[in-house]
C-alpha cells in the first residue's frame, strides 16, 4: 500500500445553496481561501470532478430562480471560452483548444441571432 501524500498546504472553498420551500435554488454563496475575505454571492455554478478510480466525471450545476436566460448564455459562452483554456493549459493541444474556443463563438453568434429573431 502507497503511503498518502501530505499537500504542502491546503486550500478550501466553501459553497451555501438557500433553498426555497420546493427545494428550487434562490441563492449561492461561496467562500474561499484563495479569494477575496467574506461570502460571495452568484447565480449559477457548474462544478466538474474527476474520479481518477472509476474514470468517470461528476458534474453539479445549479442556478437560481432569478438567472435569466441571456445570463446564462453568456455564462456558457464564458465557460466555453475558458474550457478552451484549461484544455490547452492541461494538455497543450493547441488544435482542440482551438476548436472548443471555435465552437464557443459559434454558440455566441447563435444566441445573438436568436436574441434578434425573439426581439421582433
């Protein structure tokens, strides 16, 4: 058996989801070591793990009641974006990268076209 290895310091991020009476998401609230002191308020997450082990991934995605629409099309298109961005920083394939950030203003533009279609 591998003996564990003890991290050289530790860091920690602390989610609060309030919940309405129907257990629909009406805030989010987080803290973390690594960020400004105090709680911080959002209207959506997307948190994506890894289980190394069993080789599959693990999402929670939760929202409030009050994220609207084009908000959270512009939060895909800026997670899309910074997917691109983690996926080069990770693996160093420029050509992926590229392709996700490719898909990422793809996206946009539809949305943007839609929004105008739905506007008249």
């Amino acid at each position: 058996m591998s003996e564990e290895k003890k991290p050289a310091r530790v860091s920690t991020i602390h989610l609060t989801i309030g919940l309405d009476k129907s257990n629909i998401p009406e805030q989010i609230n987080w803290e973390a070591t690594d960020a400004e002191p105090g709680r911080h308020q959002s209207n959506a997450m997307l948190l994506a793990l890894w289980d190394h082990q069993a080789k599959t991934g693990m999402s929670i995605d939760i929202w409030t009641k009050d994220m609207t629409v084009p908000e959270m099309n512009l939060f895909f298109y800026q997670t899309l974006n910074t997917m691109g961005d983690t996926f080069f920083r990770a693996t160093k394939n420029k050509e992926l990268s590229d392709d996700i950030r490719q898909f990422a203003k793809e996206f946009i533009e539809k949305v943007k076209k839609l929004e105008k279609l739905n506007a008249t």
